[in-house]
C-alpha cells in the first residue's frame, strides 16, 4: 500500500481530507450559511482543518466567511482561495483587484493557499498575458499569502511545459479519480506522474467526479458492493485518491452533512487501497468508459460565460440519465424541471459562440453535445 502523505516543508498539519466548498448546500438558490455552519463544525470536530474555495464560486467567499472565519480563531483553519485570470470581462487591473475582493469576502487578513485557477488550454494566455505569476509572489512576499500554487486542467505535456518555467509553484492541484485515471482528456496519471518529477506535493480535486462516482451506474455500484460489502461508493473514490504517494490533502466538494460526517469516517480512520481493491477499481473504470457519458462535473463555469444562460451542466445530466436507463419520459422531465428551476434556457437557444469551450475543464465539446441533447431528448 502506498504511503499517501507527502513529506514536504509546506504544511504538515494539513488533514487528509479537505472541504471543498464549491457545492455548498442551498435553500431556494442561496447557500444555507445554517446548513453550512454545521457542516464547517463537524469537519472540524473531526480533526480536519483545509477549506477550498475561489473568487470564482458563486457566493461561497462570503459563505466561508460567515460559517467558519467569523466563528473560530485563525488558528484553527487552512483557507484556499483562487485567482480566475480567465473570466469573463477581465483585464489586468480587473484580475489583480480579485485578491482584494476575495480577502474581503472571506474577512481574513491573509491565505495560507493561494492558487492560479484553471490552468489549461486556451485559458492558460491569460496567466501570461496579466501576469499572475509575479502578481502571487508578490502577495506571498507582503505575508498575504503563505503558499502559492496551481490548479490545473491541462495535458501533462502543457503542465510540465507550465512548472519547468514556473519552479516557485509550491504544489499543483489535479482532477485525479479512478474514472480519469486513464483518460486521453483528463490524463489524470499522466499529469500527476509529471507532478511527482518535479517534485511538487498534490492535492486532489473531483475524487468523485462531480458526484458522479457517489452514485455510479449500477453495474459499478453492484461491482463495489460485492468487493467490499457495505462500503459506500464514494469511499472507494475517497480512498484510491488518498492512497497515492505525494498527497497533501483530497478536497470532497460536500453538500450535506452526511456527507461531511461519511467523508470524515472514510479519510479519519484512512486505509489505503490493495492491489485486489484497485483492480477492481480499474475493472469499474473499464465499465464507466463503456457507457458513452458525458464527463461533466457540474462545476458551472460554462453557464457563468454563456450569453444565453443555457441549463448546460442540467442538460448533460439529462441525457446521462437517459444513457444510464433508457427512460425518455423521465430524462425529458428532468431536464425541463432543472432548466426552469435556475431559471436558464434549453439547449436550442445555443448560439454556437464556444464560449463554454473555452472554460470547460473537462474538454467537452459542449456545442456539439447540446446539439446531440436535442436530437436525443428535443427541446
């Protein structure tokens, strides 16, 4: 079994387990700060101490700030926050004042973990384009940072191209899961092998992709049970993703707090993966990438920059829905319940602008599938 810590200078007290906050739970579209508070008290209950947040995440800066900065000392808590050089409307006065925006937001005077957000693809001239990188060490060396690093959705080819240029990125965040593992798009071993040579610590995002591997397609599910009878699906996620050598922490984006309280059992009392656990993982991976699904994690971002305002993560579900169960009747109502639920556009009213393309982390041609949604489930 490997041993999952990484042994580095930066931050030992970091607990295994970290809590992402881009999927915090909401009433009627707002994040519920009492759902949230109790959830922030039973992660830290529990000996762990990393928040994950950005600039980025609709309301969750402020979220943070209520729920956990404004309710327990400073020593207490790691708090990430991250810098989006590719949104929508940008230049470089804009991106710098984000910082500002984020410490307020929050109400702490300085980050322990500051992150360059969403390295990758056509995103990645921005960073050079404003400058980020003397902009982070420059927050580092005022003390309002203590560590800065990377979160990328990139090919590994790009990513060490990225770090041989930019060696003071203290550590890399990669999308790493069993179902990306082996992926073409995603190149999840690929880029943490590539990590792991320059020596840099990771911390793990999407360990279950977007939710996708909490409620995996039955013949997954069924294929976990008989391995492991009463083990959840998500803690197979949790734990292949903490077994590998050089992390720092796996971020779980939690939404409830069940799943705060399984995640904190799972990573609290932490037992890696065998060699017989992780073939069967491989054989659940085998059995995903047959299914044909579309790889969206529901991070949002291509809504934030479509003109029209498309339901597109909403959509995609849809017809992985009908891909998983052949049921139109139930997709088709899915769909149209989420479309008007955040009050968003169906998929015929794309433009085909490809702004969506742009931002997506998961490299989904989005136009062409939203073409494909229509075919499948209409309008």
């Amino acid at each position: 079994m490997a041993e999952s810590r990484a042994t580095t200078g930066i931050d030992e007290s970091i607990g295994l387990l970290g809590f992402g906050c881009m999927r915090l739970p909401k009433t009627e579209g707002v994040i519920d700060i009492e759902q949230t508070c109790a959830m922030v008290d039973a992660f830290l209950a529990a000996g762990f101490n990393y928040f994950d947040t950005a600039w980025s995440y609709d309301g969750s800066e402020e979220a943070v700030g209520k729920a956990l900065v404004a309710r327990y000392p400073r020593e207490r808590y790691l708090l990430a926050t991250k810098l989006a050089p590719w949104a929508a409307d940008m230049d470089a006065e804009k991106v710098r004042a984000q910082f500002d925006q984020s410490l307020a937001r929050t109400g702490v005077e300085y980050f322990d973990f500051y992150l360059l957000h969403n390295y990758g693809q056509n995103r990645s001239a921005r960073f050079d384009e404003y400058d980020v990188w003397s902009f982070a060490q420059e927050k580092k060396a005022e003390g309002k940072v203590r560590h800065v690093g990377i979160s990328a959705h990139c090919s590994a080819e790009e990513l060490d191209a990225m770090l041989t240029a930019h060696p003071e990125m203290e550590f890399v965040q990669l999308q790493i899961n069993y179902a990306d593992w082996e992926s073409p798009t995603i190149q999840a071993r690929a880029c943490y092998e590539v990590a792991r040579r320059h020596q840099k610590p990771v911390i793990v995002m999407e360990p279950v992709k977007g939710g996708m591997l909490a409620t995996p397609p039955e013949a997954v599910a069924s294929l976990l049970e008989q391995a492991e009878p009463g083990s959840t699906p998500a803690s197979w996620a949790l734990r292949y993703a903490a077994s590998l050598e050089g992390v720092l922490t796996v971020l779980s984006g939690m939404s409830s707090l069940e799943q705060v309280e399984e995640n904190c059992r799972v990573l609290g009392n932490f037992q890696g993966v065998s060699d017989a656990e992780r073939a069967c993982l491989q054989e659940a991976e085998a059995t995903l990438k047959s299914l044909d699904l579309i790889p969206c994690t529901a991070c949002g971002y291509c809504v934030k920059v479509c003109p029209e305002t498309i339901a597109i993560p909403q959509i995609f579900d849809a017809l992985n829905h009908y891909t998983l169960y052949h049921n139109l009747k139930r997709a088709q109502g899915l769909m149209h319940y989420d479309i008007a639920a955040h009050d968003a556009k169906g998929a015929e009213a794309c433009i085909f602008c490809g702004a969506c393309v742009e931002v997506c982390p998961q490299s989904i041609p989005v136009r062409g599938e939203l073409v494909h949604c229509r075919e499948v489930l209409g309008d």
